[in-house]
C-alpha cells in the first residue's frame, strides 16, 4: 500500500471491528485505508464497532486463472485525471414519469410495492388506473409506443454533459424493465425495433466520438429476472383478468422475464444476460463499464458469464488503443447489513452508489454515481432539490478522498432535459469554469479534510455509514488537493467566513503534512493579491471584499 494511504487501522476501526474483517473462508473485509485529519479520525473513533466495512467475496477457484487476469488491468490514469462524468437513467419508465424508475414493478399491484398500504396519491397502481386505465387493458408495454425520444439528439446530450464540466459520459443502456437503448439484434425489445425506432445509444456514439469524449455504458439488467412479478399480488386478479395482463403474455415472456407461465428459463436469460453486454462492448466500444448489482452465486448472472463479459470487454478495448475501466460496484446490505461487492477485490474500481456504505477512510481511488436529483429518472412532480452548490461540493469532497464523480440525467421521454436540470448543469459547469484547476489532474494529498465534518453520518439500523452535502458549507470546512507533482496544494473552503479571514491549520507552520515553506497563496478567479501569513494556529488568510464565484472557494497554495 502506498505509504501516503497508510493508516492506523486500530484507532479507526476499533478492536470489535477489526475481529469482524475475519468473516470466514469466503469473504473478507475492505481494508485500504487512508490518512485522515484528527476532526474525522475522532469521529470515526466515536462509531467504532457499530457499523460494517464492505465485504468481498473470494473468486470460484475454477476462475481463479480468469480473475488474476481480469484483475492485472490497472486504474487507468485517464479516468483518475478526469474525476467526473455523467450518464443518464432514461427509458419507457419515463413515459409514466412517476415515483421512478421502477414502474413496471409496481403497476399490477393495488396495495403498492412487497404489498405495503400506501395512500392513494403515492400508490402506482391507483395512479396508473387513473391515468392510463386497469392493467388489464394498458400494460406496461404499451407505453413502448409512447417512448419516442423525438427531441433527442445525441450531440445534444453530449454537448450538455461537457458544459457540464464533465470528461466522459454515456447512457444507461437497459434498467431494470429490460428495455433495450441500442439497436440489438439479440433481444427484439429496444429502440430502434420500437418506440423511437432509433439507435439511441449509437447517436450518442458517434456524437461522443467527434468530440473526443470518452464513453460510457452502464448495464442494470441483471435485476430483470422475476423483477415485475418480486412484489405481484395475483390474489386481487381473477384467472380471466390475469389472463388480459401483458404480464402473462406467453408472447411477451422474452420481455417479462420469469413470466410463470412462459416458456423462457433462468438460463435463457443469464446467456442473454452475457450476450447483451457482449453486443454492446463489441458494437460501440465504450470506454467504461458499469453494473448494477450482480451477485455471480445466482443463475441469472453466473460467474463463468461473468469471467467472459469481462476479460472480453477488457481485451477488445486494450486492442482498440483504448485503456478501457471497469467499475465495481458495492450494492446494498444483505440480512446481517453485510454489502459485497459485485466483483473480487483488485477488480476495476471501486463504487459506490451515492457514498453509500462507503468508508470515510476509502483509500486510494474510486466512483460514486449519484442523481442530479432524487427519484432516479424523470417524473412529472420532480422537485430538483439539489442544487449545484450541493454537486459541486460533494465533488470536491470526493475529489479530495479519492472519488470520481457519476452524476445521472433523468431525460423526459421525449429526450428534453428539464430547464431546472439544465440550470443545474450549467451551475455545476460554471464553477468548473474557474475552479476546475483544483479537481482536474490533480491527486489526493496527504489528509482530504479539515473542520467540521457533515457530509457523512453513522446510520445505526443499516450498521452504515450514510453520505449527504445538503449541510457541507460550514465554517472551517476545507477539503485538499494537490497537482501530480506535489508542489501545490489546493485548499478548498467550502463557506465564505463573514469575519473575512480564514485559517487552515493543517497547513501552520511545522506542520506535519507540509512543513516545507510556502511561497505563495492565490484565491482562483481572484485576479488581486492576498494578505497571508503562517503562524502556528495556521495559514491565515485574508479575504477580499468580493467573492470569485458562487460556493466553493479554492485557494492555489505554492
């Protein structure tokens, strides 16, 4: 490990924790750790014992040979330069555009998801009844037809994405319905068969590729199987009714996979499963791989599919000239609040699906997709309560603890971005504009914060640790950077002190982590000189009358 990453596992983990990373034979703990500043490591200290690491699973010993080669394929330096990109979570379910993206699920049943009584305004069914008419008579696969993406274009997205400030992007290629974004020829269910009739993801493709943005693909479909009847309730359904389901459809069963009554089986769809990612990795080339949750002990997603998928997309991409990446997620906890990642360990980068169960300690590098605003996709009543103040503080707190950045779109059907969406874009890109120097390129430093520490919160029932940046601008908050060569740190203060002077203390004189002098001290976007000094409470800094953007404020200290 490296030395700068090397930490006191015991003053942080804890004594009960640490006999926990010995779980048996199986699985292990994640145990990179990496430094940080004595406010968090007391905070840590105080939840030692109660909450879980993630977990890993060893590899089936028949692949051990195809792991140790998967897992030869390093971070690649490209993506840890880049740290942020975007994607989107968009389809069919975007036509009903309501409670997100699990539509389908939840549309057959009156009392609402895994049979919950809910009220009317919050219940699928109800409201589906309401606006589309009984199941019986408008299916979900009738909003196929009204998935028509008529105002998408693919330069638009991606024009979008880098005003963003992103570096990479993409679209989520299926989600859990199952429908397909690209033009397949191994499943019939997909966009340029129906709805828009177009390749969706090809558009993006080549939009992409002419503005030499690096792609992304991102797959969910491992969930597919069984996941519109998990929460199926056919008590409130007469044999004669559950006959007018396009649920039952025999005709349908390739869609509705784990159709009871269909004559397709798991092992269908675990070799569809692999032949879906193959046709994309071979077709369009991306750039980075992602998956949802996948679990290689289960028939849909078995690990000899997983091997091959795997080392095949790596070993295509590295023929292409491509460093190709592939993402390694952390999914949610199972009954014992354990979480295991989809992969072994060493495998791709590390992920976390909005920091959750993330570490605070995480070393080295890794991912964090998160929604531009919750629910995950489009819906009519989307309230778009994270701003760009919020995003671009969780990315320099991630920036400065080793995170890349996935931030999700949630288009209309039709392809429209919300104005609200946008708006969002362009604040998060503006920032980018002037501070980018302080994310771009750069690398962790030594410790990744000073000051109070709000982002994250020990969540005792999940035995989780749970991540937010509504309330990240606090005084004396800083989060650290630092260019690839180590000569200049860039110092982040996440509020603007209304005393008009800040402190960092990490940084005072003799300081542990930079006791070499410092020459020069510059606020980004500010063109005038600051008045400093470094005494042995910190580097204190003098602010100017007026504020270079909006949040965020980076100082280039040399």
């Amino acid at each position: 490990m490296n030395s700068i990453l090397k930490y006191s596992l015991v003053s942080i983990l804890g004594v009960a924790s640490l006999a926990s990373a010995e779980k048996g034979e199986n699985e292990y703990n994640d145990l990179v750790i990496a430094k940080l500043g004595q406010e968090e490591v007391a905070q840590l200290e105080a939840i030692a014992g109660k909450w879980k690491r993630p977990v890993y699973s060893k590899p089936d010993p028949k692949y051990a040979a195809d792991w140790a080669e998967i897992t030869g394929y390093q971070i690649p330096e490209w993506l840890i330069d880049a740290k942020f990109g975007m994607y989107t979570h968009w389809g069919v379910y975007s036509v009903p555009g309501f409670k997100g993206n699990t539509y389908v699920r939840n549309m057959y049943t009156p009392n609402g998801v895994k049979g919950k009584k809910v009220s009317l305004s919050e219940d699928t069914y109800n409201h589906h009844i309401k606006t589309y008419g009984d199941p019986t008579e408008f299916g979900y696969t009738d909003f196929i037809p009204m998935f028509k993406a008529e105002k998408y274009k693919g330069e638009d997205f991606v024009k979008l994405m880098q005003d963003t400030g992103a570096k990479f992007g993409g679209l989520g290629l299926v989600h859990h319905d199952g429908f397909l974004m690209w033009d397949s020829k191994v499943n019939r269910w997909n966009c340029a068969n129906m709805g828009p009739k177009r390749d969706l993801y090809g558009e993006f493709v080549e939009a992409a590729k002419k503005a030499n943005f690096k792609t992304v693909a991102t797959f969910h479909h491992a969930r597919t199987y069984n996941f519109a009847y998990k929460d199926f309730d056919e008590s409130v359904y007469t044999e004669d009714q559950k006959a007018k389901l396009d649920l039952f459809d025999p005709e349908k069963a390739d869609f509705f996979w784990g159709m009871p009554n269909g004559e397709k089986t798991i092992q269908d769809f675990a070799a569809e499963w692999r032949a879906k990612i193959m046709e994309v990795t071979e077709k369009y080339s991306p750039d980075l791989l992602w998956f949802d949750g996948i679990n290689r002990t289960l028939p849909n997603s078995p690990e000899n599919y997983v091997v091959e998928v795997l080392k095949d997309y790596l070993k295509s991409g590295t023929a292409n000239g491509q460093e190709p990446v592939l993402c390694n997620k952390l999914p949610g906890g199972d009954r014992q609040n354990y979480c295991h990642f989809n992969f072994p360990e060493n495998t791709g980068i590390r992920c976390y699906e909005g920091n959750r169960n993330m570490p605070p300690d995480a070393g080295e590098y890794w991912l964090t997709d998160r929604a531009i605003s919750y629910p995950w996709s489009y819906t009519h009543d989307k309230a778009y309560n994270l701003g760009a103040d919020i995003h671009v503080r969780a990315i320099c707190d991630q920036t400065a603890r080793g995170g890349i950045y996935l931030l999700s779109l949630t288009p209309m059907a039709s392809g429209e971005i919300h104005p609200k969406e946008k708006a969002i874009c362009y604040g998060i890109g503006d920032w980018l504009k002037v501070n980018g120097e302080a994310i771009y390129n750069t690398r962790r430093w030594i410790i990744p914060a000073e000051g109070p520490i709000t982002a994250w919160k020990l969540v005792e029932s999940r035995e989780g640790i749970m991540w937010d940046y509504k309330k990240s601008d606090k005084d004396g908050a800083y989060r650290f950077t630092q260019s690839k060569d180590g000569k200049t740190v860039y110092a982040i203060m996440m509020a603007w002190p209304k005393s008009g002077k800040t402190v960092i203390k990490s940084l005072a004189k003799g300081s542990e982590y930079r006791p070499s002098a410092i020459k020069s001290v510059e606020l980004i976007g500010f063109d005038g000189e600051l008045e400093w000094k470094r005494t042995d409470n910190g580097l204190e800094i003098m602010l100017p009358k007026s504020k270079p953007c909006d949040f965020a404020f980076a100082f280039k200290i040399k």
